[in-house]
C-alpha cells in the first residue's frame, strides 16, 4: 500500500470505491441489479476515508472480485437501457448532477477519469512510467 500522503487514496480503496460507487448508482437507474454490502460502504462509499491499516480491509482479491460483479452489473444497465429510459429523471434525492439517467452514466466516467488520475500519480511516485 502506498499513499502520496497521510490519508490520501491507494489502489485497494481505489478498486473498492469504484465497486461501491457502481452499486450506488445502480441504484438510482436499476434498484433490482444493485446489491447492498454495508462493510464495503462503510469502507469505500463517498465520504470515507481511506486507512493506513490494512487489516481491516478485506483481502485484494474479494475487493477486485466485488469491483469486476458491480461493473459487469453496472455495464448491463446501460446496455440494456433504451433512449427513453435514458431519458427518464433519477429518483428523488439524487445528485442534482445527475438530473437524468443518462447524466448517471456520464458522471460514472467523470468519477472514474478522476479517480484513475490519482492512481497515475500513485503509479509514478512508485518509479512507474505512464500507461499511454
């Protein structure tokens, strides 16, 4: 585990806050495909914060695990959403950043470009060159 600074974000959480993020906003565009794991919220979810203790975290692979299930979830949704559906406005007390369900989607890959940002810097400050 490598942080560029006390508190600051690290692969493990990285790959959990994408999972629990996915699940998040599954439930905003298809409830009946999202899939409650109140550890990993407590954990990963927006608002907290990532621990230099590792032993309380689950093990890599579960967390990778979990990420890859709520993508393929998440990935399905879309495909399988017409124009209509797109269209149509997210429950009440979503994100006035996502009016719609389309905009849920466009701020999925906000969220993750911003994210994998942070992890780039990470990989670099690790000797690592670039991805692309």
């Amino acid at each position: 585990m490598h942080q560029l600074h006390n508190g600051g974000h690290y692969a493990l959480w990285f790959a959990g806050h994408m999972g629990t993020t996915d699940n998040f906003m599954l439930s905003l565009v298809r409830a009946d495909l999202c899939s409650v794991n109140e550890e990993y919220g407590a954990l990963f979810a927006l608002g907290s914060q990532p621990s230099a203790d590792l032993s309380g975290y689950p093990l890599v692979e579960n967390v990778l695990g979990f990420l890859v299930e709520r993508r393929e979830k998440f990935l399905l949704a879309l495909e399988e959403m017409t124009d209509h559906q797109l269209a149509v406005p997210t429950p009440d007390g979503a994100s006035e950043f996502m009016p719609d369900n389309a905009a849920v989607f466009e701020i999925a890959i906000w969220h993750e470009g911003l994210h994998s940002g942070q992890v780039s810097l990470i990989r670099r400050s690790l000797g690592f060159n670039p991805l692309v």
